[in-house]
C-alpha cells in the first residue's frame, strides 16, 4: 500500500493553473525528487500535502498511523533556548516517559508497590531500546553534520543568522526520524561539506521522503524517482534524476512527432472539407468533418521562456578594483583565523568559499562598509562602482508588486522599462503585479535580479544567488556574470554552478580558518 496517494489533483493561482488531474503515488521505499521550473508550483504541492492549501480539486490521502516530518523554515525560535535545548526537544516524547520513569520510582519508594517497580522496568527497558540514554550523541553527530557545532551547543538559537536557523530546523526534523521527510530546498544554506553529509544521511534513511529542490547535483545522488512539474501536468519518473530528464525528453519528442503528424492530418482534412462542402463529394466531406470534430486534439506544445539578461557596465581605467591587507572580519571578534589578502582585477570573477556561517557574507558587507574590520585595512579603487545581490529574500513591503517594488527604487525609468528587465528573467506580466509575498522564492530572486539591472557596476558582489532558482535561470545568471567585463566576487554552495572553469580564483575560508 502506499504511503500517500494523491489523485485528480487540481490548484490555480490568479489567472495561472499549477496542476490539472494530476496524480501520483509515494511508496514505502520512495526516495522522490520535485523538479520544474520557478513558479510551477514545487512548494505549493508541499504545502498541499501538509495540509497548509486546501487543493482546488483533487484527493490527497496518507496511510493511517504514519508521521510527517516538514521542514518548516518559519518555526519559532524562542530567545533564552540554547542549541542543544532546541534540539533536545525533537526527542520530547522519550523525555517524557524518563520524567514519568522517574515518578514510578519517586512512588515505589513512598509506596512499596511492586506493580510500580514492574511498571518502571519496561519503562526503562523502552527507553533504552530507543536510544534514550545517547541522545546526546545523536545530537551532536546531526549538528557536527549540518555544520552546528562550530557555533557552540550553548549559543542562544534568537542569535542565528538565517542559514543558522534554517540549519537547526533541519537538524530538528532530522532527529525526529519521522517515517516521511517532506523537505523544501533543505541545500540553500548548506555549503559543500554539509551537503554532503545530507546526501548520506538521506540515502541511509529508512523511510520515505519528498524534496524539493533546484540543486541537480544534489538530487541527482539522493532521488531513486523524480516527480516533474510542467505546464500543469505532474508526470512520475523511476531512476535517478538524469535518467527522468533523458525520459522527459524522449517523450517531449514523441509528443512534438505526434502532435505535428496530427496538425497535419487535421490541415490535410479541412482543406478537403472545404474543397468538397458543396460538391458531389459532400457527404464525405460531412463525415470528415464529423470525424474532425470527435478527434482529441493535442495541446500545443508550451516552450517555457528562458531567461537572458546582461549586467550593466560602467567603464574603469582600474586595473585593481580592490586590495585587502591583513583584515580581519567579525564582531565581538574575529571570524576567520588567519586574515585576508587578496586582489580583485578589473576583470577577475572570484568565488568565496567555506561552510555556513564562517564568515563570506561578513566578508562582502565589511568590504561595503556596512561593518568595521576588527584589523587591518581594504582599498577600493576610486573608480570602482558596486552593484549588491543579498542573500536574504527581505523586502520593505512584503504586499508590494514587483513593479512597484522597482518603481520606487528607480522613479525616473519608464514602467515599461521595468516590465522589460522583469520580463528577461522570466517575471511574466501577471507576477509584475502580484504581492511579492505571493510569489515563489526564485521569482523573487529574480526580481532582485532584475533591480540589478538598472545599476551600473563595475564591480558585483552577489551572495547565494543561486537560491531558489531552476536550471534555466542558473544558466542564464552564469554567462551574464561571464560575459560581465568587470570583476565579480561571488558566494555560492553549488558547485555544479562554477563548472566550465571560468573563475580565475578561489577563496576557501575554511582552509584559512584551520591554520
């Protein structure tokens, strides 16, 4: 029996449909990937089958008796609470029984009950075939994993950065074995090493699970399936993800052979119904034309746009837009052991490297100024001119549109300029003028994108923005910066994003921080 089928699942936004009689089944030994492109609806089915959205139509049904685990990114985080309380707390269940453990043995003394002692006994015996008594252990062994200890196990969870708090929410679920993990992008703050020791994790679980995400790489070593969400249909795929793209095109091209065989049958038939409506062949043509009107008529194939855009220029006669000398980053105090020194060409694409945490954002916002070195010095050129991409999917106000989120930031540029550069990233007319709030993570990503597009650089700092967005778009956002003639530092944990060997030097924070 499966673990959830879901069946004639149907879901529409505004004027735009995610799904039309969609179905498909989770079994037992599932290991499934969701793949599509930003906006189809990924995190919207997620959110259907933890029963966040009620579907349009349609029946999602899971197995009786089974737990659920959700990665659920806005979950409170309560100030005073450090990490390894917070992460104590995903074993609630087992405390609870050691704390009525401990009443059974406070009565038997008061008591002299046998019944109580036998009663403790099993208690005992079930908290030790649950691993009670090395919780500990376990914690630390997820913690060390998701890259947590480094923090400390006593530091207040109301202090984490975002990546930090995403990090112990999936830490949490992850020590809840649940019998199905519904994850929703679990790599966006994950660096390499981390990963890593998730795709392990993911492929030694027992259970089912779901997840979502844009890191091909990633799901490609942890997906023994792949459901695929396309122009409102959901199509379930066996094997790993690049067999389910080699299978989605196949059929991509079967459809295009049949559906064109078919145009041209459907051509060939109406121009014989006109030639013959009136002539001694009319009731031949009438039953043609009966025919025509029972066939079912394929759909025309729907090419999604890709996106292709080009970052703004400004000219500079710098050969060096920026030299650190022996600076330190942090706060209180430093964040990397030993200090930077490195150059940035007028040209060079430079990525920075290292787990989350270790200091890369720090890195770019003591460079912008926004932070004061802890020691030592940076210089930028006189000339050098920056355009900024945050990590953090932030907004002044969550209810405004795109466009009016660009035309407050840009008064003196045309709406149709700005629907221009939105639309070049794939940001269709109708998102223009929805709520922000409304929008998935990579078309919001995108968005901020496309206010980059109206700031001339000639030097871009861009970290994570690879988050949230699909394939296309990474590609796009990949030969923009290439083809940039200024120089780039750029923060990203996909490693299939620096293919092709076009960055000219890397920055491994974690190296300097073990010297």
């Amino acid at each position: 029996m499966s673990l959830l089928t879901v069946k004639n699942l149907g879901q529409g936004f505004e004027d735009k449909t995610l799904y039309e009689n969609a179905s498909f089944v989770l079994n037992k030994e599932d290991h499934m990937g969701v793949t599509g492109q930003n906006g189809v609806g990924k995190s919207t089915l997620i959110k259907i089958l933890t029963g966040e959205i009620l579907p349009d139509e349609g029946q999602i049904r899971w197995q009786n008796k089974i737990t659920i685990g959700y990665l659920d990114q806005y979950a409170k985080l309560k100030p005073g609470v450090t990490i390894r309380q917070f992460l104590r707390t995903a074993f609630a269940p087992l405390y609870r029984r050691e704390k009525e453990l401990s009443s059974l043995y406070e009565k038997y003394a008061a008591e002299g009950d046998s019944s109580l002692l036998e009663k403790a006994g099993k208690m005992q015996t079930y908290l030790e075939e649950n691993n009670f008594y090395n919780i500990d252990t376990e914690i630390e062994r997820v913690a060390s994993g998701l890259g947590l200890a480094e923090l400390g196990y006593d530091h207040d969870v109301s202090q984490l950065s975002g990546g930090q708090r995403s990090k112990i929410i999936l830490a949490k679920l992850l020590l809840q074995t649940p019998d199905v993990l519904l994850l929703d992008e679990p790599t966006n703050y994950l660096d390499v090493s981390h990963i890593d020791w998730l795709v392990d994790y993911l492929n030694n679980f027992a259970g089912a699970f779901i997840v979502v995400s844009h890191d091909y790489d990633f799901l490609d070593k942890i997906a023994n399936c792949i459901i695929d969400i396309d122009i409102g249909t959901i199509t379930r795929y066996t094997g790993t993800l690049k067999q389910a793209m080699r299978q989605k095109e196949a059929n991509r091209e079967t459809y295009m052979k049949a559906y064109s065989n078919q145009q041209r049958k459907i051509a060939k038939t109406e121009a014989y119904i006109r030639k013959n409506k009136a002539g001694t062949r009319s009731k031949s043509a009438k039953s043609r034309a009966r025919q025509l009107a029972k066939m079912d008529v394929l759909n025309p194939p729907k090419n999604n746009h890709k996106p292709h855009f080009a970052f703004p220029y400004v000219a500079t006669a710098a050969n060096l837009l920026l030299q650190t000398q022996d600076l330190v980053i942090g706060y209180d105090q430093a964040l990397v052991k030993e200090a930077f020194n490195f150059s940035v060409g007028g040209n060079e694409k430079v990525a920075i490297t290292g787990f989350n945490g270790i200091g890369k954002s720090t890195l770019l916002k003591t460079i912008l100024g926004q932070l004061d070195p802890i020691f030592g010095t940076y210089k930028l050129s006189e000339t050098a001119k920056i355009a900024y991409f945050k990590q953090e999917l932030t907004w002044p106000n969550n209810n405004m549109t795109p466009l009016q989120y660009l035309q407050e930031n840009f008064e003196r540029i045309k709406p149709k300029e700005l629907r221009g550069a939105l639309a070049k990233l794939g940001v269709t007319a109708q998102q223009a003028m929805s709520p922000l709030k409304k929008l998935s993570g990579g078309e919001q990503e995108k968005v901020k994108l496309a206010k980059m597009l109206f700031e001339p650089a000639n030097l871009l700092f861009l970290d994570e923005p690879t988050n949230h967005l699909d394939s296309d778009s990474k590609d796009a956002l990949r030969q923009a910066i290439i083809k940039f003639p200024g120089g780039v530092i750029i923060v990203s944990h996909e490693r299939d994003f620096f293919q092709g060997n076009w960055v000219d030097k890397t920055i491994d924070i974690e190296t300097m921080n073990k010297l």
